[in-house]
C-alpha cells in the first residue's frame, strides 16, 4: 500500500521543529512554546493584538501543518502556570517592536542561512515555500485559516483495495460500502485506486461510477484514460462491452473522454473481432467532441476488413480520405491489403492514387498485391450463370498497366510476377496488341519474361488465327536462350488444328518430338481431334497409338470420344471394337452407354448386309 503523503509530511516537519529548537536562539523559541502554551485548544490563535503576532502566524502555521489539531505538539505540562509563563515571555520581549523575529535576524546564525540544512531530506523544499505547499488540494480551511492536511485513513484505503479485489465475496452492494468508508477523493487517489493489480475490470468501473457521482470529486480525462487503459489490457469481450456502456454514460460530458481512450477501445474490439462495435465507437466521436485521427481510421478499417465488413470499410476509408488523415506508410499497405482481398481492388487502387500524391509509398509487397488483384479476372451473373465481365476486365486491367510505370528501375528487373500477370490478362480479355507491346517492353527494360510470359502472348496470338505472328515470337524466345516447351508446341498445334491446317499442325508435332523425349496428353489429344473434325479417323487411330511409344497413357475419355466418333461418323465398328480391346488391355473398361453404341452400329451394319445379300 502507498505512503500517504501526510505520513512523509510528517516526518518533515520533525525535522523543522527540532533544527528550529537551537540554543542559539532559545529565547525566540521559548518565547513561542510560551506564546502557544497560553492558548486554549478552542482559542483563536489571533486573540493576540500584538503586531508581531499577526505578522509572524504564517511562519507558525507552517510549522504545525500536520497536527489534526493546531496545539497538538505543544501540550502545557500540568506543573507548569500558563499565567506565569505569559509573564515571562513579557519580560524577556518588547512585543511593541516589530523588527524582534525579523526573518533576517531570525536565521542569522549560520545554522539558518541555507533552507536546505533545515529541512535536509525533506525532498529540498525551501523555508520561504512552505511544505504544506507540496500537497495543493489536500488542504482544507478549519478554524479561522488555519490549514489541516485531509487524508484517507490507511486501514480505510486497505479496505478499499481488498473490496475492489474481491470477487463475487461481498455481502451487499459495493457502493454502500464505498459510502460507509468516508473516503476523500481526489484525482490522485483515484488515478491510484485505478492502477492497482489485480482488480477485475467490474469493481474498476464500478467504482469509477460511484466516483462520478459524487459532488466533491470532478471525473477528469486522466482518469477515463487510466480507466480505458487498463481494462483495455485484458482481453475479454464482457469486460471492453461494460467499459463501453460506461463511457457512453460520461461521453455525454464533453471533454471527459478523449481521442486516445477511444482508438484504444476501437483497438480492443478489433483484437476481439468485434467489427461492429469498433464501427459504432467510431462513429460516436463527433458526438463526444473528439476529434478522429489517422489512428482512429485504420484502427476502424481494420477491425471492419477482420470481419468482412467491408461496405462499413469502405465509409471509413472515404471519411479518411475527406479528412486527408492518412496513416504511416506500413498501414496504407495494410489498408491496401486488406481491400484487396475483400474484392474491393478498385477502391484500394483510390487509396494508392491519394497516397502517392502525397509522396507516400506503401511497401513493395502491397502494391504487387494490388496490381494482381486488379488483374483478376471479373465475373458477372446474366441470369444464366457466372460469365466473364470484359468491360470491367478493361478498366481494372489499364488501372494496373498504369501502375507497372511506378516502378522504379531497381524494383522493375525483379517485378516479373506483377507483369506477368498483367500479360496474362490482356491476352485473356483479348487485348493482344498491348499484350504484346508490354512484351516487348520486358525484353528492352525489365523484367525478363520467362517462358510462361512467352506462352500467355503465343495462346493469345493463336486464338486471334495471327500463326505468323505466334510463330515469331517463338523465334523470339529461343534467341533470348529459352526453350519452348510442351505448352508452347501444344498452343501452336491447336491454332493449326482449329484452322484444319493438320499438315502445318503435324510439322509442329514432329518438331516437339525432337525437342522432348515426352508430350503431354494435351499434344496427342489436339491432332486426334483434329483428324477427327476431317474425318480422317484413320490418322486419329495411328496418333492414339503412338501416345504409348511416347510416354503417354491414352485416358479413358481419349478412347471414349474417338470411338463415338467412328462408331456415329464412320460406322466403323470394327475399329471401334479393337479400341475397345486396346483399353481392356490398358486396364481401362468403356462405358455401357458406349459399348452399347458398338452394338447398335454393328447390328446395323450386319442388317445391311444381310439385305443387300442375293437370297
């Protein structure tokens, strides 16, 4: 438990009064025992008349500041006559001079020079200041001016701290408690009381409101800071909502509450994932005279972004925009970040946008998240169900085009996933003419674009019927020291095979053997359906058996398309029936709808003949 500071007074003054009591000037000193002897305990110190009385009462009053009762270092001995004392001190003073206790004269030995000798370990308080200076507003005017400290009895405080420790053991309410006490408050005492360990955060507010209402005790900003702080260390739902409903009670006040109790109340909620309170905190501000600052913003937008919030978000970032409060630049990345992947890529590009006309760079790793989610692709729902949206795949796409000039020269040579994904998807809303300027571009000044930036404008190319041009960049490539891959002959392959160019497509096939040891299913697939769209079954047939040469095992949906295609185009069942042997051999089983499209196709052709036979 503290020290009481009228416990330290005390000490103090013991000192004052026995460095005073000097034989030096033993005269003054019994002259002011005998002055004080003379008094009743209920007699005005002032019924002297004499001058020098009036004059010198600071000076005694200073002195006794500590006594519950102004005469209680100074009791008469029963021997002792006050009458004859007071004709003592007559004869030894002339109480007609004033200059008699001059201060100069008074402190004239070397003893009194300095403050400091007399009051040594009194925390160097001078005479002329006073001790009972130290403790302004625990004073309290009694019995014509004389001052006596008010201070709470230490078994009284005691008390107080085990009943605000306790929990649930209490017969009654706490505040009739708090009433029987008689504690005096003040500031101090509470700010005290609200520091102390181990209080549950109920009894902390509950005292607080009982202190609220008292009339001799103001609740300042220190304490509701105090207050918030601490119940704010513990992280419990029940107790930052009780804080809440109590400082809505005192928001009423203006002033009581403050900007930092609040953003540490919003931080609170955000911890707990609660995004709705830390919304309704943040919107109570104005209310409460409390002026938003950068912190109360992202503290809001990021307990609203935790839970998926994001409309709420979006209000707070429009308000912080309005009010130019933008926070350091770790937290606009953060801000950015978690936009971003709530799908709200174009409202954290506005945030970038704001932040960068005010010469603020969010970290690296954000703005490569923003350009990548802008690069998404978007869909729509016409009622028929989800489908690409291309106009809004437009706009966001050019707002991270724009975005890849921000990068300076060092972070541009190492950017190749950003880039890359902006490649990706122009050739994906067909916007090949910028897809292969930003090409270009990587080759000239960075970053260097590997094979699949190569790839995403060779498919893109390919898909537009311009083979000329997807075939230059695939000389491209392999000047720069890069290898086309399966990927890039299988996209060629197919632009050939949509076109019925199957000669072209073959060349390229027999290039990609040359090159890889194995193809992928994809390749075979490609020609097979080629063939197919010619009816050129025949051909399919002989690239179905070349896939095991190669590597590759022919999937179940491989022998089940080129078989409906011969048993429905060519009613070659027999082919079909050895395919059909082929899988019972690769330990694949054709499905019954297929095997019976074999029969059909077989009886049908059977029937014919049997007609078409001379009987």
């Amino acid at each position: 438990m503290w020290r009481s500071p009228a416990a330290r007074a005390y000490l103090r003054r013991r000192v004052v009064v026995s460095k005073l009591r000097h034989p030096i000037v033993h005269s003054q000193v019994s002259c002011h025992e005998t002055l004080i002897s003379n008094l009743q305990p209920d007699e005005p110190l002032f019924r002297f008349s004499n001058s020098w009385v009036s004059k010198r009462s600071e000076f005694y009053q200073r002195n006794r500041f500590l006594s519950s009762s102004a005469f209680e270092s100074y009791q008469d001995s029963p021997s002792e006559s006050p009458m004859a004392e007071a004709d003592e001190a007559a004869e030894d003073f002339d109480f007609s001079s004033t200059n008699t206790f001059d201060e100069n004269t008074m402190f004239a030995s070397s003893e009194y020079e300095s403050p400091g000798s007399i009051f040594e370990g009194a925390d160097s308080v001078g005479v002329d200041e006073g001790i009972g200076e130290i403790f302004v507003g625990e004073m309290a005017m009694q019995d014509e001016g004389i001052e006596v400290v008010k201070e709470n009895d230490p078994d009284r405080v005691e008390s107080l701290l085990s009943l605000l420790q306790s929990r649930g053991t209490v017969a009654g309410s706490q505040v009739s408690h708090f009433e029987e006490m008689g504690l005096i408050l003040n500031e101090e005492f509470v700010l005290k009381v609200l520091g102390t360990s181990y209080v549950p955060a109920e009894n902390l507010i509950s005292f607080a409101r009982w202190a609220l209402q008292k009339l001799d005790f103001k609740v300042t900003t220190r304490v509701m800071d105090s207050l918030v702080s601490t119940i704010c260390q513990e992280d419990s739902k029940r107790d930052a909502y009780s804080l809440w409903d109590f400082v809505n009670e005192v928001g009423e006040k203006k002033g009581l509450v403050s900007t930092e109790s609040l953003n540490e109340l919003i931080g609170q909620f955000s911890r707990l994932g609660k995004g709705k309170a830390a919304f309704d905190v943040f919107n109570k501000f104005e209310e409460f005279g409390c002026l938003l600052n950068a912190d109360s913003y992202y503290f809001t937008i990021e307990a609203l972004c935790k839970r998926s919030f994001f409309n709420w978000a979006l209000v707070a970032c429009e308000k912080m925009l309005e009010a130019d409060k933008l926070p350091d630049i770790e937290r606009v990345g953060n801000i950015i970040s978690y936009l971003c992947k709530g799908d709200r890529a174009k409202d954290a590009h506005l945030v970038y946008l704001y932040a960068k006309d005010k010469k603020i760079y969010p970290p690296r790793s954000s703005i490569d998240f923003l350009i990548s989610s802008l690069s998404r692709n978007k869909r729509t729902d016409n009622g028929n169900g989800q489908e690409l949206d291309k106009e809004l795949d437009k706009e966001t796409v050019s707002l991270a085009l724009e975005m890849l000039n921000d990068y300076p020269g060092v972070d541009r040579k190492s950017a190749i996933k950003p880039f890359s994904s902006v490649l990706k998807k122009l050739c994906w809303i067909q916007d090949i003419g910028r897809a292969k300027k930003l090409l270009l571009e990587m080759i000239d000044a960075g970053p260097p674009p590997g094979n699949s930036s190569f790839n995403y404008v060779i498919n893109g190319l390919t898909k537009a019927g311009e083979m000329d041009e997807a075939l230059k960049i695939m000389e491209t490539m392999e000047t720069r020291g890069l290898k086309p891959d399966v990927y890039t002959y299988s996209v060629i392959m197919s632009g050939y095979a949509r076109d019925g160019a199957m000669e072209e497509a073959c060349s390229i096939y027999n290039e990609a053997k040359k090159k890889h040891s194995k193809l992928t299913p994809i390749t075979y697939h490609t020609l097979i359906r080629g063939f197919c769209r010619l009816e050129q079954f025949d051909k399919a047939v002989d690239i179905l058996g070349e896939m095991k040469q190669y590597g590759v095992q022919p999937s179940h949906d491989e022998y089940n398309k080129l078989i409906k295609s011969l048993c429905l185009k060519s009613l070659d069942w027999e082919a079909a029936e050895m395919l059909q042997y082929q899988m019972g051999e690769n330990g694949l089983i054709l499905n019954g709808r297929t095997r019976a499209l074999i029969s059909a196709v077989k009886e049908l052709k059977e029937g014919d003949l049997e007609v078409s036979s001379p009987v």
